[in-house]
C-alpha cells in the first residue's frame, strides 16, 4: 500500500503580489510546525511539493525533521488565476472548461496534477509520501476518485490552512481516504 500525505499549506500572506513567491504569515510559519508534529512519527520515505513558496514552506520543517529534501513538480502547481477569479468560482467548478480570462479551467489543472500524481504513485510504490498542494489542486485530485467532490467541497477545505489529508493506493487505485489536520485560519 503506497500513502500519500497530502499537505495543503498554511495561511499565506495574501497582499503578496507574486502567487509563486508568495510567503506564508508568522501564523502560518508556526502552523507548519503542526504539520511536523503529525507527521514525526510516520516512516516518510520522500517528499514532492508544488514549486510555489507557501507550499514548500509547509513542509520544510517536515522535511528538515526527516533530514529530507523537497522535490519539487512543476505540474503540482495552482491554478492560475485570472481577472475577476473570485466571482467565477462557482462556475469554475460547474464547468470544468470555464476559465476566466487569463486564468486556467479546473480541468487542466486536474490533468496536470493528476499525472503528477500517477508519476508519483509509480516510482514510489508501497511508500509513505508527502505532497505539498494547494487547495484547487488538491480539490481536484480529490474530484477525481469521487465525482461528488465539487464546489461544495472545494468550499468546505478553502479557509484549512493547513490541512492534510492521507490518501491509500493500491498501486493507482485510490482504497481509502483519512483526514488528519484541519486548521480553519482562512486569509489575513
């Protein structure tokens, strides 16, 4: 059984202009340190993160505590946003090809992160994983095993900052979910 720990990151300093550089607050930096004190006692065999800042931050206490580095996912990114992203968030999860302009449609974001995913799941079987994500992104994966999943839930996990959720494979095929962590911090 492979397992993946999927951390989504703690609350970010949302007047931070640039999303991929974008720092976690002082609340956030110390609710990382949550993160670890989950995961401390589980045998972690490798670490994956999505390049963005607040992601890796996440986890690097973590990762130090293991003595592990973070690889990093270009495809394990967020969603780029667009113009006016927060009124089409609805929409957005109605419709899969909606995208606001200049943004990206919910589902090219669950193609790119679940074959990252699926990457994942086979150079690393039968090993306990930990993912940096997002909460777009991970709600997608989480869509993709069961279709239910949708705004609602979206909605449900988008203020849990940090929040991880271990999900159990058997090879790619998805036998279990557990949620472990989620701390309702919402943005600053």
């Amino acid at each position: 059984m492979t397992s993946i720990y999927f951390v989504r990151h703690a609350q970010p300093n949302s007047k931070w202009e640039d999303d991929r550089t974008k720092p976690l607050t002082k609340v956030g930096m110390e609710d990382s340190k949550r993160v670890t004190e989950i995961l401390k006692d589980i045998e972690i065999d490798v670490f994956y993160s999505s390049p963005f800042r607040r992601s890796m931050d996440t986890i690097l206490d973590c990762a130090n505590h293991f003595n592990m580095i973070i690889h990093t996912d270009e495809r394990l990114r967020e969603r780029k946003t667009g113009v006016n992203s927060s009124d089409y968030l609805k929409q957005r999860w109605d419709d899969f090809d909606f995208c606001e302009e200049e943004g990206e449609n919910i589902k090219s974001v669950q193609q790119r992160n679940m074959e990252a995913l699926n990457d994942i799941l086979n150079r690393h079987p039968d090993k306990n994983i930990v993912i940096g994500t997002h909460g777009t992104a991970l709600s997608t994966i989480l869509n993709f095993y069961d279709p239910s999943f949708g705004y609602d839930g979206f909605k449900r996990i988008h203020f849990s900052m940090p929040y991880i959720i271990r999900l159990d494979f058997n090879g790619t095929d998805l036998i279990r979910t557990t949620e472990l962590l989620k701390m309702d911090r919402g943005y600053e």
